[in-house]
C-alpha cells in the first residue's frame, strides 16, 4: 500500500464529500444526515489544517481541524475531524492521519484538540488514546436523531510541545 499524506486541495471535495457521507451512513461517526456542499465544509474547517491521505494516488480518507470558539481566548483549541473511506479502514490511515493532524495542529499554534465520538465507535475512540487523548466523560443524551437520545464520548489531548 503506498500510502501519501498531504494538504488537502479544493479539487480533493468529490471524494471528501464521499468519504464523509460513507461515515454518515453509518450513525455512529457523526449527528450530520448528509455531507455539505463544499462551500458550507469550507468554511467550518481550518484552512490550514486540512489533510488526506492517498493511497495509490486516490483519496483514502481526510482530517481537518474545526474552532471550537471564534473567541480570542479560545484560539488554540479545535476539534478533530477524522474519515476514512469503508475500503481503506483497519489499515492504520486514521492512525496516521490523526497523528498528522496532530503535528499539523502544534505547528499552526493549537495546544489543545478535543474529539466528541459515539461511544459505539470503539475503534475511532482506541485510535485517540493511543496517540494521547484522554476520555473526560459521556454527553449522555446530547442529541436526538430519528426520535432516539445519543450519547457522545469527549475527549482531549494537550500539546506537550506547545504548553
């Protein structure tokens, strides 16, 4: 497998949106029912933390960073976004894209990341903690999707390098 991890560019959103709605599908990636237009995606993430990662130069999945507040006090604080597409899971690409994220994200002066993930979502949860997110709690039902509570972990990660 020859895996690449680069910025993402706007021509990338086709196989994004695809990637995106394959995570959505399956209910426990997201509150989201469909992926966006590009122009609504674009401006929630981060301009400047934005990856995919190719596999044999096709998009196999992507990860971009979102402000938790547009406040002044919060400016280093986002929150993860990480998908892989259904073919390319259980490879490690999330592993390496999050730890790329990470990097990206002390690089662009963030020290602290949090991720809101479904509790069922075991393996996205795994993959957080190994590369040092902690669990702070459950949202017991935060939301409500198709009449039914949903629960949602939260978790964080502070930058060694930057506090």
């Amino acid at each position: 497998m020859d895996l690449l991890i680069r910025r993402f560019k706007p021509e990338d959103y086709p196989e994004v949106a695809k990637i995106y709605q394959a995570g959505i599908d399956t209910q426990i990636a997201t509150f989201e029912t469909e992926a966006p237009a590009f122009e609504a995606w674009d401006l929630r993430f981060c301009k400047a933390c934005r990856l995919v990662a190719e596999v044999d130069h096709k998009v196999a999945g992507w990860a971009a960073l979102s402000l938790v507040s547009k406040r002044e006090v919060y400016r280093g604080v986002a929150e993860v976004t990480v998908y892989v597409a259904p073919q390319h899971q259980g490879k490690r690409i999330g592993f390496k894209l999050l730890e790329a994220l990470i990097q990206a994200s002390e690089q662009d002066g963030f020290y602290t990341l949090i991720a809101h993930i479904f509790p069922q979502n075991k393996a996205s949860i795994h993959v957080h903690q190994k590369l040092g997110f902690r669990l702070l709690g459950i949202h017991e039902k935060i939301a409500q999707r198709n009449g039914k509570w949903q629960d949602n972990a939260l978790l964080e990660r502070r930058s060694t390098k930057i506090l």
